[in-house]
C-alpha cells in the first residue's frame, strides 16, 4: 500500500452479542490491505482511547479484520471507526517519514 492512499471501511458487520463478558464480534472489510506499520498504529490508537471500544488488539487477515466489541460499544465503534481510520492513516504515514528521516 502506498502511504498516501486513505483507507477506509468498505463493510462494518456486527455479529450476534456473545456470553456477557465477551460482547459482540465486529468483522471490518476495508479498501485495502493495511502494511504492518498501519496495523500497530491502529491498534495503537484503539487501545489507548479514554473509552474503550474493543477487547484486546484486533486480528488481521489481508483487507479485513476482526475483533469483539465489549458489551454495548458496538455501535459506538462504527460511529467511531471513520475517525479512527484517518487518523491511523496520518500516524503511519507520519511514522513513515519519521522512520525515513533516521
């Protein structure tokens, strides 16, 4: 993936809510598949929200990805996914020239 392409969600699926503790699993298909550094911004910037949305890191596979929404977050990470997603994308890209500038 070049770093000046945006990558956005194609598809949000959320399944059937789980156990209580475990929430609902949110199954992502985004418009291109992430680099690993896009990836590590991205669960950076998941797992250090305020609020949290998902349980643990989320798992890639090529252009999509899963996790489990804790319990009544599920729509709130799909209103919140557009914003996540932008600023992944200026993180990476600014690791990107960080990196190239060492």
């Amino acid at each position: 993936m070049k770093s000046g392409n945006q990558i956005t969600a194609r598809t949000v699926s959320i399944g059937q809510m789980g156990p209580a503790e475990a929430g609902q699993e949110v199954t992502v298909h985004l418009s291109a598949a992430p680099g690993p550094r896009w990836q590590a911004c991205f669960n950076f910037l998941l797992q250090g929200r305020d609020v949290p949305l998902l349980r643990d890191h989320v798992m890639f596979d090529g252009a999509s990805f899963s996790g489990w929404a804790l319990p009544g977050r599920a729509e709130a990470f799909r209103e919140e996914l557009p914003r996540l997603l932008a600023s992944t994308g200026a993180l990476a890209h600014a690791q990107g020239l960080k990196d190239a500038a060492r």
